[in-house]
C-alpha cells in the first residue's frame, strides 16, 4: 500500500490581500497587523517625522525604538508620504487604487482635503474596502478627537473602574483603542468575505465610543434593560458573588465562582460547608443580597492560605481562582501552561505572540515592525510602475 502523501502547504488565510494602512497610534495600526499576521500585504503610509507612537518611549527595545511602536507594527513595510505634496499624494492615489484594504483613522473630511477620500477611493476601485475608524463618528462628533483615556472618561468605562470610596481610574492598558481595533478587523473580514460574492467592496465605519459602548455588554445591558446606572465596586461583581479579589497568607487572590455548584466546591475546600448551606447563601441572587455578610466570613478563610495552596485545592475543585499576577509572572504563568506568549523573531527580537491558533493555516511573523520609511525606494518604485510587487518585498 503506498504511503499517504502528505498535504501540500496551504496559503495564508489572506495572502494576496493589499492593505494599505493610513492609520497611526493604536487601533488601526492593531486591526493591519492582525490582517499582516493572516498573511496579507501591509504597506504602512506614514508622514513625514513617523507614527507618533515612535515616540511614545520609555520604554525603548533593544534597537532603541519605542516599544509601543514595535507592539503594532509588525508584518509591515513603512513608506513615507507628505500627502500635502502633489508628487506623494499621487503615490498614496496608485496606492489606493491598487489595495484590497484600506484603513484609515484621519479626522472625518481628511482625506477628502487631498481628493483622495471615499467617493474618489470608491470611482477609482470599487473592490475597496476601506475602514475608518473615529472618535466619535463622522456626524456631530466628527471634529473632536478620539483619545483612548477620553473616550474611557466620557464612555462610562472610568465610572465603573476603581474602588468605590476613589475616584474614577483609568484601565491598565489602552482598552478602547484595542477594541475598536478588533471591531475593525471583523468588520474588514466580513466585507471582504461579501466582495467573494459581489466584486464591490463597500465602507466600514468602527467609532472608539461605539466600540467602548457596545464592550460594556452586561453594564450596558443593565441601564438600558432595567434603568439601572453602575458605578465603582472595586474588583467586585455587580450580578454574581463572590466574584473578586480576596487577601490570601501572601497577596491578592482572586475566586470567580459562577454558579452554585462551584459555590458549595469552594466553601467545603475552605472547610466550612455549613456557609453553603445557610439560607442566606442558597443562590446566585441570595449571595448578591447578602454580599457583605457572605465576604466577611470568606475573607479570613483565604487569609489563613497562601496563594500557591490556595490554586492548587479550588482549581482541582473546579472552583475558578489564581493569584493577581504582575505582567512578568502573567508571561510564565502562560509559558507554564505550553501557550507560547513570546515569539521569537529576527535579529533577536521578540513580541508577544498572535493568540490566534489555526490549524491548517497558522498565523505568521515575516517582517520585524519597519523603521521610518525603511521600504521607501522599492515601494515609491513599484507605485510609479518601475518595479514589479515582488520587488518591492
């Protein structure tokens, strides 16, 4: 019987694929190099001076670039374009003309200015699909700028984020801008995906404020199902208890218990069955009522524990808990369980690596995030038709 042969190398997911990305700072330069790592072909047009997020620094990478910058950009090629000169805004024109993609995070009308903005874009190559992303839409709040710490402040994300007795606090990272980014990417996807059937690309529109308002899923359900406005409860649950943080022998340790089963796991681990069993913490909406009075009687049960003991009972329990990790010990935890959150790329770069997992068609890492205008000769070549797109990789 002969061998089974084994399966010729599939293409990437998007190879082939044109994105041409005008974006800076965060969530477009986030959705392009998602679409980079699926295989497609990014050419990121930046101006004169770079991305701002060039920059953003300390902290710098070992070759002294801002690692803000770097956390972006990869699967890219960077060419430089002053779209306010005649002979590079005819480059960003041929450009546009020829990509699949195109994402774009100007002030609403900034394009426009320069004659290459969506009614041209959509004469010029009606396959395009172009996405936008803004602060605030491109109606009444078109002129306002779209900041991530602005729109967590006035989205409500900063009402509902910190200790009840403090003020309104900031999430860790830029959350917003990360999300909307996301949303963008489904978005390009999905009318990449309708092109297959059409041959017309079409416009997609992803707001910073949009995107936060729909990612507060069940606080925004909240309000506007049954009036209800949240504020800070710390790391505590509105709906379900007990569902934070608590002080274990050595740090902060955190239960997530979801439904009554994993209630009654975690209190005979703790050797206290008779809390399952009171009347007051029966259920899910019982616990909600009682809050107070459940947590005190919770709370030195953990502190008599370290955090590692702790884990290691609940979780063989089936009852969801860990330590609050810092980002170093979050980065071993993940290696320990064989996720690989580091990929190790040329020169001896590394960055965090793609969450997304494909089994037929894995993401890749072909390109460390470019310097400022690192492609300009081949790329400006191959826009004025003197070089092939091979050679302008």
């Amino acid at each position: 019987m002969p061998a089974e042969q084994p399966s010729p190398p599939r293409r990437p997911p998007l190879e082939g694929i044109l994105v041409a990305d005008f974006s800076r700072v965060l969530a477009g330069p986030f959705a392009a190099m998602v679409l980079g790592d699926l295989g497609a072909e990014v050419v990121k047009v930046e101006r004169p001076g770079g991305d701002d997020t060039r920059s953003w620094g300390p902290p710098w990478g070992v070759d002294g670039t801002s690692t803000y910058y770097q956390a972006v950009n990869r699967n890219k090629r960077s060419v430089v374009l002053d779209l306010a000169e005649p002979g590079d805004r005819d480059l960003a024109a041929a450009l546009i003309e020829r990509a699949d993609v195109l994402i774009e995070n100007f002030r609403p009308g900034t394009l426009e200015r320069f004659g290459i903005g969506e009614e041209w874009a959509r004469a010029a190559n009606p396959r395009l699909v172009s996405c936008s992303l803004t602060g605030f839409g491109s109606g009444a709040g078109a002129a306002l700028p779209g900041y991530d710490l602005l729109i967590q402040a006035v989205g409500g994300l900063m009402s509902v984020t910190g200790q009840p007795d403090g003020p309104p606090t900031k999430v860790g990272v830029a959350l917003v801008d990360v999300i909307a980014g996301l949303f963008a990417t489904v978005a390009i996807l999905a009318a990449l995906g309708e092109r297959e059937r059409s041959g017309l690309g079409q416009r997609a529109e992803v707001s910073l404020l949009g995107a936060l308002l729909a990612a507060l899923v069940n606080q925004a359900s909240g309000f506007i199902g049954a009036g209800v406005v949240p504020g800070r409860m710390g790391n505590r649950h509105p709906s379900i208890v007990p569902y934070e943080s608590f002080a274990a022998a050595d740090g902060e340790f955190v239960v997530a218990v979801g439904n009554d089963r994993q209630f009654v796991a975690l209190c005979r681990e703790l050797g206290y069955d008779s809390i399952a069993q009171d009347p007051r913490f029966a259920g899910n909406a019982e616990r909600v009522a009682h809050r107070e009075e459940l947590t005190g009687l919770l709370a030195p049960l953990f502190a008599a524990h370290p955090r590692a003991e702790l884990a290691g009972r609940l979780n063989a329990a089936g009852v969801p808990c860990g330590p609050v990790n810092d980002i170093s010990e979050a980065f071993a935890m993940a290696a320990s369980l064989g996720l690989a959150p580091i990929v190790e790329l040329a020169e001896g770069a590394r960055q965090v690596a793609s969450p997304i997992s494909l089994t037929a068609t894995p993401v890749g890492y072909r390109r460390l995030p470019p310097a400022l205008g690192a492609d300009d000769g081949a790329v400006r070549a191959w826009l004025r038709g003197e070089a092939p797109p091979a050679e302008a990789g």
